[in-house]
C-alpha cells in the first residue's frame, strides 16, 4: 500500500533531472509531486505524481506546497518572490529560496562568491561603462557577456570582441553582466548533497567537456593534479556551507592553464555533471538528493569503479533515438538512459555512462554507443 507515511517531496518542474529523481524514488518509498505544464513531461511520463502549473506562477507554486513535504526543485527558472512567500509561512522549501537566488542571479552570485573569499572570473555590471573599460584593460577583448537570468546550456552566454559588439547584445535587453574571458586548462564540477544541518557527501571531482557552452562529456574522477582536485574540492564545499545549501549542488568550476581554479556558477538541484554518478558511484546523486532535502542520512559518494565516463546524447535532425537503443546496447559496457523528450538540434535527449578502469577506453565506448543513438548506422 503507498501509505501515508510515504515521505512526500515536492519538485517543481518535470525535466529530465526530475525523471531521475523520480527512478531514486521509487527505491526509496518517497511520493515525488512534480510541478509540470504538460503530461508528456520526462518526470510525468515516468510515474510522479502530477501538479499541473507552471514555475513562474505562484498559484502553482502554493498548490505544489499544499501536497508535500518539502519543495525542491529541477531547475532554478522559478518565481523567487512567491518561493519566499512559501517560505515564510513555514513550507520547508529546499535549498531555501535565499540559496536557490546564487543559481538564479549571476551577479547576485558572483558577488556573494566574493564575499566568501571565493576566486572567480573577474566581472562588471554591463553598463558600467567605466568598469567594463577596465576590464578591458586589464584583461583585453574578447569578453564574455552573460544574463543576468534565465540562461541556460550556454544561452545567455556571448563571447563579444569589442565595445560595439557589447552594443550590440545590450541592445537585446534585460541586464547583463560582462566577464573576463578565462584561459581554460579544463572545466570542472564538484557534485555534492547536503543535509539542512551541514553535514554533505562529496562525490569525486568531475571534468566536464562543454561546446557551444553546452555539456558534451563527463570523465569522473577528472584528470587533474591531486592538489587542483582538493582545491577544486574545498572550493565547492565552502561555496555550499557559505551559501547554505540544501540538497544536491553542483559547483561549475574553470582552471586555467596555470592552475588556478575559478568559481563559474553553482545549480542547486541534480546536474548534468552528476550523471555519472548514477552508476559510477555507490550512491547516486537522485538519491542523495532526496535524502538530503527529507534531512535524512547521506549515502556513500565514492565511486564504484576506477573511472566512469558519461556522454550526451543530443538531439539531431533525423533522431528517432529510442529506435537505435538496441544498436548502442551492442557497444559493451554501455548504460544507455533516454529522457523520453522529442528530438530537437541540440537538445539533452539522454545519456551514456560507461564505468571502466581507463579514462579513455570508457569516453571511446561511451561516445560509440551516443553516437548510435543519433546517427543512422
Ligand atoms: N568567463 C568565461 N570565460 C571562458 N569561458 C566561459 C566563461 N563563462 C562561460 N564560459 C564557457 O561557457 C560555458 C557556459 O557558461 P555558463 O555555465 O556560465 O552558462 P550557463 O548557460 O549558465 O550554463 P549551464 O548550461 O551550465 O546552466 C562554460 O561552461 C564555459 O565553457
Ligand atoms: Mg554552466
């Protein structure tokens, strides 16, 4: 019987993030409620509970709250105003809505990242002439303007070779702000999940492949320097204990070619980056995730083999993926996830995982099977 003792979780929007949080579930006897606007949806197509609604209304948002536990989220594209509304009126809203705005601001962000001691990409406010002009002088064209809001997979994100091709994105409106462009060695994140009263789980440092500002690839434990690993470590923890996150985190970090590592952003919800996790580690981030938000005890985060890697799968114009799963299942090792979502150029339709114990044989079969699933054979 799903009784009422079942932990009930509240998660606003029904992605793929939520489809997997949704599986971790299912183990765990939780009733997960998402927030979603269509019943094709990845996470409604896969089982939870339906709330219908949309992120940004707050009649949705409350509703959600009034069937659950506890509200977590998929992604950060929400109402802030109405979350601390919520808040306020004691719904246990986790991360709270004032941790969640350093995923939804990314100059509120970078400058709490400051306050904290945290390095980062030196930045200005776009329209401060006067600080854009330093920056300039002090690093040179190009720059990379950013949204302040609502970017995401690299839309948002505008690499621009002078003054007038700063003009020129201004012009689209909304605030911006501008950063120095990082020489980038390699990408990293630190996936993590941490319980209400500080205690977290650490899972090894991810490298993080991105092109045209999206994911492509992951290799967990990354090829780094021990010391860039524990600095890359350190580094996301403070963050998350600065900033008092609630759940899984995900800190995007830059090193550059001399070995400093900078903070980009920070996700506060499952990532990308811990989908090797899955079967990489001996707790997956979906799972730690709900453990985390229900305050309950945190799973082992260490890896189940000696490297996993993770390959997108992204969508192409001719992709009917689900039909080539039997092909990509021939490539030994694969672990083949589909998200249920229709095929569009670019668009996150699933992912490969591959454990092994060599980085680069587990990317070349991972990238075999991903390549199967978007290509005719
Ligand atoms: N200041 C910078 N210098 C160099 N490269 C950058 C800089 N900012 C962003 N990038 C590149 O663009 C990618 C996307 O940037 P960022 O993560 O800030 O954007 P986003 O759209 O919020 O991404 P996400 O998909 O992670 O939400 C980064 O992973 C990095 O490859
Ligand atoms: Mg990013």
């Amino acid at each position: 019987m799903n009784g009422r003792t079942s932990a009930r979780v509240g998660m606003v929007g029904a992605g793929q993030l939520a489809r997997m949080t949704q599986r971790a579930a299912i183990d765990l006897g939780v009733a997960l409620t998402v927030l979603a606007e269509r019943d094709d949806d990845p996470a409604v197509a896969a089982g939870a509970a339906v709330e219908h609604g949309a992120a940004d209304d707050p009649d949705a948002l409350a509703r959600l709250a009034d069937r659950v536990d506890v509200v977590t989220f998929d992604h950060e594209l929400v109402d802030g105003p109405a979350l601390a509304r919520l808040a306020a009126r004691g719904v246990a809203v986790r991360p709270s809505p004032s941790a969640l705005a350093h995923a939804q601001d990314k100059l509120l962000a970078r400058e709490a990242f400051a306050r904290l001691g945290l390095p980062g990409p030196a930045h200005a406010v776009a329209t401060d002439e006067a600080g854009v002009a330093a920056l300039a002088a002090a690093h040179g064209w190009p720059l990379v303007a950013k949204a302040r809001r609502g970017g995401y997979d690299g839309r948002g994100v505008v690499v621009v070779a002078d003054a007038d091709e700063l003009a020129a994105v201004l012009a689209r409106g909304g605030e911006w702000i501008v950063e120095q462009r990082v020489p980038l060695a390699v990408e990293l994140a630190v996936v993590l999940a941490r319980r209400p009263g500080g205690a977290m789980a650490v899972h090894p440092v991810v490298e993080t492949v991105q092109r045209d500002g999206i994911c492509h690839e992951l290799v967990m434990p990354a090829r780094v320097p021990a010391a860039t690993a524990a600095r890359a470590v350190a580094v996301a923890t403070e963050l998350a204990t600065g900033i008092d996150a609630v759940g899984v985190c995900a800190v995007e970090l830059f090193v550059t070619p001399t070995g400093d590592v900078l903070v980009n952003e920070i996700a506060l919800r499952p990532h990308n980056s811990g989908h090797a996790t899955i079967e990489g580690a001996v707790t997956s981030q979906f799972h730690n995730h709900l453990r985390a938000v229900l305050d309950w005890p945190l799973g082992d985060p260490s890896m189940r083999a000696l490297v996993a890697a993770t390959v997108n799968v992204l969508g192409a114009d001719d992709g009917d993926v689900a039909a080539r799963v039997p092909t990509a299942l021939a490539v030994p090792g694969a672990h083949v996830h589909l998200y249920g979502k229709t095929s569009r150029p670019g668009r996150k339709l699933g992912h490969v995982t591959v454990l092994g114990d060599d980085a680069d044989a587990a990317l070349t079969a991972a990238r075999r099977a991903a390549r199967a699933l978007t290509r005719p054979a």
